[in-house]
C-alpha cells in the first residue's frame, strides 16, 4: 500500500480518521491501547504524515532531494553546481542533505523527503550494501529516484556516473609514457565500484604493454581524506623505495600524498611523480600543481537530474552518456 492515509488506518482498525489522527499526534481524547494500537498500525504501514495538509492534494511541490555523503567533499560541489543549474532551467528547487555515509543517516532523511512530499530523489548512497533497503522505502511510496556515482548490489537503480575504468587507464598510459613501471595505487579502504573499476583500468594498461602488474602494488588502506593519505604515504616511504609514480584514488588523497612526499625531502615529480583524479578547483594551486584527470563530475549531476526528470514525467529515459574523461596535464607528473 503506497501513501498511506489516515483515512486507510481508520478503515483497518475501523475507527475515526480524527481519533488515528489524535493517537498519532499525541493528544488527548484516545485511549492508551488504541493509541499503541494505531501507531504499530502506522509503523507497519510505513505511514508519512502529510506536513502540508490535505489542501495541496493534486499539486507538485517542484522540490528534488538530494541526499549526498557530505558536501564539504570538493567533489561532490561539482556534481551539486551542475544538478543545481539544471534543476533551476526547470523550475525546481533543490532540498540538501548529508547523510555523513551512515546509514541510519540516510534511512531517516529518505524518511524526511517522503514526508516533505519531493518529487524526486537524487542520492548518492552511504557505502555499504545494506543501503537497498532505504531505497526500497523510495519505492514502496513510488518516489522516482536516480543514483549517482555507485552501483548498488542487489539494485537495477539507474545510476549516473563517470567512466572509472577509464580514469585510470588515462592515468597508467601517462604515466607509463613517461617512462613509470612502478606505480602505486592508494584506493580507498573499502570495496566500492568505483574503486574495483579504477584497479581493473590500471591492471587493463599494464596488460596491454606486456608489463607486469603487481598487486603489492595496489594500497587499500585509505580513508577518502587528506590526512588519511599522507599517512599511509609516510609509512609506505619507510617501508619501500622502489617505485617512481603514485596514482591516488582521487585528488583529495593525491594531495595527503604530495604533503608525505614532500616532509620526506623527495621531489615531485623528479623523484615521484603523483597523479589523482577530479580535477578539484584545488588541483591547480597547491603546493606543485597536480596532474589529474578531470572526471566531468559537473555534467554528472546535469545528466541525473535531467535522467530523473524523465522519471518524474514518465518519459522513457534516453540520454547521453557522462562525457569521457581526459588528462589535466600540470607539474606533479
């Protein structure tokens, strides 16, 4: 049953819609057991108040969610700048949420959307595979949504993303042109798609030379962070010394990795040469600008929120692929 009433729970329970209404909002005039009655009632309903009355039945509220891991990220302020842009062409509003990658998070602010009557949903899932069932509830009120930047096991949710695989066989032909067979990889520490997809193109490359692809070679200790990085950086450079590039899973990380390198007195890129992807506004002013692959990462959120605006009026979905990436070519590789 989607968009439960309260006029549904009465009929079930056959009550009054004004006594379920009294039960939920905890006033007085309901019995103790026919208000615990109503409620689990509700619960097993998935109800929704409705926030804006009965009065604006049959009118569109013209407001997209966004559910996003945390725009603090320079990453995901490009995917918001280029769905904003679109959503503003289209009259639409825009309502923000972080989730900060937890899940209970993202359940209860998918909660908040419902309630709050968007027309759609634009998320960026946390990263764990329990994460279907809060998508689930996005069903179960026939909430048309769009994913981006994650495929979600045991979900066919349409999902906008960059090419990852071929990120990084742009980053391991570079390098590898520029004369690297060593190269390391710092990912991230948890098994995601996009991280899979970014070995499998590093891997791809290698192959394609004859050379030798050694997974020794693959860091998967890092959190996304810049801190995160540099960590890891400083314990590989005292463990090993015999490899000449870094590829970092994306900018943020390459930066941890260019303040390691630097502390330990090497040269980037004479003695290491370093490489991430995004392209973040950052890229080019930090302390040696960074090579990196620009990820298209603004017409991402253009395409989703044009993809969900098709969902939202029903249209069949045909739309342009995310743009290929390429090579920002600067002074750190």
């Amino acid at each position: 049953m989607g968009n439960v009433t309260i006029k549904d729970i009465a009929a079930l329970l056959n009550t009054s819609p004004k006594t379920v209404s009294k039960a939920l909002n905890n006033q007085p005039g309901v019995s103790r057991e026919l208000r615990e009655k109503i409620k689990k009632k509700a619960r097993e309903l998935n109800y929704v108040p409705n926030i804006f009355g009965r009065g604006l039945s049959g009118k569109t509220s013209r407001t997209i969610g966004v559910i996003i891991t945390d725009n603090t990220n320079p990453m995901y302020s490009l995917i918001l700048n280029g769905l904003e842009q679109k959503a503003m062409s289209a009259n639409y509003s825009i309502m923000l949420c972080n989730s900060h990658g937890d899940l209970q998070i993202e359940q209860n602010l998918i909660s908040v959307l419902i309630e709050r009557r968007v027309e759609g949903v634009i998320i960026r899932p946390v990263d764990t595979p329990e994460t279907y069932h809060n998508l689930e509830m996005l069903q179960r009120f026939s909430i048309p949504y769009v994913v981006v930047n994650r495929l979600i096991p045991q979900q066919e949710s349409l999902c906008i993303r960059p090419n990852n695989f071929l990120a990084a066989r742009l980053a391991g032909e570079y390098l590898i042109k520029k004369g690297h067979s060593q190269i390391l990889h710092l990912t991230r520490n948890d098994s995601v798609s996009e991280a899979e997809e970014r070995i499998e193109g590093l891997r791809s490359v290698f192959h394609d030379h004859g050379m030798l692809f050694q997974e020794k070679n693959i860091y998967r200790r890092c959190a996304v962070s810049v801190e995160s990085a540099y960590r890891e950086m400083l314990q590989i450079l005292r463990e090993r010394s015999d490899f000449s590039a870094v590829f970092a899973y994306n900018d943020i990380m390459a930066f941890g990795v260019m303040k390691a390198v630097h502390e330990c007195r090497l040269r980037i890129p004479t003695d290491i040469a370093i490489m991430g992807v995004d392209n973040l506004m950052f890229s080019d002013i930090c302390m040696v600008p960074l090579t990196t692959v620009n990820h298209k990462l603004r017409a991402v959120g253009a395409i989703a929120l044009e993809a969900l605006l098709m969902k939202i009026q029903q249209h069949e979905i045909d739309l342009p692929g995310v743009p290929d990436p390429y090579i920002v070519e600067r002074q750190s590789a």
